[in-house]
DNA sequence: TGAGCAAGTTAGTCACACCTAATTCAAATG
DNA sequence: CATTTGAATTAGGTGTGACTAACTTGCTCA
C-alpha cells in the first residue's frame, strides 16, 4: 500500500521485467472477456469487449492501449485486439480461478449452480493461486465446473475442443450436453428443470423454420425451446 | 456496473436511507480499524488509523470526512473519531468475515494459522454474506478464529470481554491463553513453537525489572520472551 | 504565558477506470 | 468514386483514494 505509485515505466535497470504486472480486477475482467471473443472471432473487437463488459467503448479504447503496453495483448487502433503470449496466460488464470471457485461452492459449500457465478465473479479477484489450488485439491481435482466449462491446469493448459451448439443439430441427431452458460441464473434454472445438464442425452427431433423453436427430446420427455436457448447449449455429437 | 454514478446525494424523494451505502474495500479496512483501536482508546486518532492502515495521515483526514458525511462516523476536526452505531454494525460485519474466513481457511482446506491473515484480508472484501454463514456452518459455527479472536454473529453481537496482556501478569500468576495477534507470520510461527496458543496455561515466573525480559513456563517448560512478545498475547487469569 | 512541537488539516496532484460528446476512420453501397 | 454509416477513437471530465508540501491547532513545559 505504500508503494501504490509503482507505475512509472522505468527505464533500463532490470532486463524490461514486465512480466511482473500486478493486475487489477479490472485488468483481469478485460483479458477474460477478450479471450472469450478470441474463440470464436480471431480479433476482439472494441465494441464486443464493451458490450460483455457492460462498458461504453470509449473505454474499451483506453484501457486496451494500456494494456498493449504492457505486453498483454497486441493492438492496432481500429483493427481489433489480440493478447499475447502473457496475456493468454493470465486470462487463463483469472479463468482458472473462476471456474474452480464454482465448482468449489457446489461441490463443498453447497450452492446451487444457477448462482455461484456471481459469487465467483468477485472472488476470483481476491483469491491467490494457493488458494484456488487447495479448492481445487479439496474437490478432486475436476475438469470441468459445474456447467461444463472446462477448468484450465495450474500451468494454463485448457481443453479448446469446439464444440457445437444445439441450435446447429440437424434433426434426428443425438447429442451428449457439454456445457452450457454460466451467467443467467433464471436461463440455468429453467436448463435444470428440462433436464438439459451437462451429461444429459438429448435429440433434435425437428426445427420450425424461420429460426422457430426446435422440439428436443431429453430422456423420454419432449420440450419445446427457442433459438436464442438453444445457442447457450453447446454438445457433442453421438455416433448413430 | 452500469450504475456505478450512484454516489449523488439525492435530496428527499426516500427516508433518508443511509444504510445503504455500499462499502468498498477501503471504507471497510477504515471501519476495522477504528474499530480496533476504539476498543483500546475512546476516540481513534488520525495518525493511528494512518499508521495501521499503512497511509498518510493527511489521506486518513479526507476519507475520515466523508464516512462521517455518510453517517458511519463522528467526527470533529482534531479530535478524533468515534463509530457510530452504523459504523460499528458495518465494521462488525467486515470483522466477521475476515475470523470466520480465517477459521475456515485453516479448518476446512489445511492452511496453517500463521498464514491464513493475509488471504483473509482481501477475501473478506469480497465474499458475500450468504458465502461467510455456510463457511461457518460447515465448520460448525466457531466462536473465536484460530488466533482466539471471537467471532461476531449474524446480527453482529461480538464477545467483548478485555482480556488482560500477557506482559501484565504479576509473577507466580496461572493464566489462560485466550487470544494472540494474529497480523505477523512470524510471530505465529515463533508462538506455535512454545506452544503459546489460545488454551494453553502460561505462568508467569518472574519479570526483569526496565521492561526486561520476562519468565513464563509453558507446560513444563520454561522460556524467556521479550515484553513485545507479552503484549500480543492475551490471557485470562487462573484461579490459584 | 507563550514558544515549541507534534498532531492534524488544507491545498494541490496524481493514477485509475470510468463517463459523454465530438470526431475520425474504414468499409460497404449507390 | 463519393457518400453514408457504424465502429472506433480522441477530447475533456468525474469520483475515489492515495500522495506531498505547507499550514493550523492545541497541548506541554519552561
């Protein structure tokens, strides 16, 4: 706390050092949400980034130049972003870090999985590594939280497999539930009560055109749902 | 997020409703600390709450100014300042999850006391209140940390009973260990190692005169400590 | 009683991370 | 190829909570 005035770039001294950024939770919300976009786009763009953050992007703006110099992500003004190396690597530890907090809460405190992501969207930036991995240890070592996301390794490995969503099934296809979003409780309450959980088998049965409402099968019992649910839903597709 | 401008007084239109500030980091380690140091003193001075807080003093006169416009404190230019019932409720909140975190860190996932402080400081900014009752649910509601520090209630009863310090005994008196610091790793560390923790019997033999070194036994054994070590361990008088 | 001094305060800055409004850019369209 | 348009940026501003430097206050002791 004295040393709060630690933020003059220094010349020369010590090799560049600039690993050794300290990252706010600001910082840390920005590089999971650009990591997030990176996935499916190949650049974040500025208004994507403000929009998941719930931020004007005349912000995004700022920010992300002062994080391109300090080495977190590349950037050039109105092409998009991309991190680094050592962006990646720290997006990939504030993930680790969230996803091993929700599954702790589940697992060993008891929550219900349709509102630990709150609860771990604030302490994922207080807690230290050591921690995470004790939770982590406590619960067997899971790879996955409780929605399916994959849970990155200490050392940032992550399973990046793609999968699909239950809107691109074609109808007779049966799929096993990967993962779905973590965010809306009232979306994952209304997932449970379907049945529609990571490990549930479910079938297309057929689409409405237009973007209708696709008619799934879950365990003997068909629903009717919505496009705009049915993205939120990723799968793996199962051999005929 | 979207509503961070909240901070405008807002004249009328609602009862007054000042208890609904929410506290930021900051503002809580603020409260804990006069807190802390109204049990001792009467009124918290400002150099005190600067020197715990590890700030200038001047920053303490600005925030002090503005937690008294907000009604957690009263306060009256070179005179200190004194909690009042809103501020001694928000503290007490703040101090309940910093000890049942630390409880919970050194019961639930195997942390060892002398460590669990530092974590404990930034959790307990960000943990809910709903997170700090199941954490002490499921180590079976403590009333005191690992230090020996009570623990407040829900509704922010705490044991507030003066313990005397170590360095006050007179020689040949049998007491209780009830409480040790718990902010230096160090201390724990050496502490653990005569086995001076809450509940253990300690006498005092004999004390040399100018602040001089002081006699306790242990169990038994018998060790020389300083009076600076004496003053960060409280105890409770033995019937003799 | 009044001089000295420590404690406390004010004045003026700064970094951070956000904001709105105004402007610039790039890419698509006629 | 000029224009439109939406995305992105800059300009300028705010609140929070820290800082240093310069000042007041009030208390103690000669």
């Amino acid at each position: 706390m004295a040393e709060k005035r630690a933020s003059a770039p220094r010349q020369s001294e010590t090799p560049v050092r600039e690993t050794a950024v300290d990252l706010t939770g600001p910082v840390e919300d920005y590089l999971k949400a650009i990591y997030d976009i990176e996935r499916d786009q190949q650049a974040a763009a500025t208004n994507e980034i403000a929009q998941r953050l719930q931020i004007a992007p005349a912000s995004v703006s700022g920010m992300v130049r002062r994080l391109a110099e300090q080495g977190l992500l590349e950037y050039e003004r109105y092409k998009g972003v991309k991190l680094t190396a050592a962006g990646r690597r720290a997006a990939l530890r504030t993930i680790r870090r969230h996803r091993v907090i929700e599954a702790y809460l589940v697992q060993a405190l008891g929550y219900s999985w349709d509102v630990v992501h709150e609860e771990a969207e604030r302490l994922e930036h207080a807690a230290s590594d050591d921690l995470i991995d004790r939770m982590a240890t406590a619960i067997g070592e899971p790879s996955t939280d409780p929605h399916g996301a994959p849970i990155p390794t200490r050392d940032g490995r992550v399973d990046e497999r793609r999968h699909r969503r239950l809107s691109e099934l074609r109808p007779g296809q049966r799929a096993l539930v990967t993962r779905v979003g973590d965010e809306d409780p009232e979306l994952l309450r209304y997932l449970a009560s379907l049945g529609l959980l990571p490990n549930a088998t479910v079938t297309l049965d057929e689409r409405a055109p237009f973007e209708g409402p696709l008619t799934i099968r879950v365990e003997q019992a068909r629903y009717q749902v919505g496009t705009a649910l049915a993205e939120r839903v990723l799968v793996e597709l199962l051999p005929d």
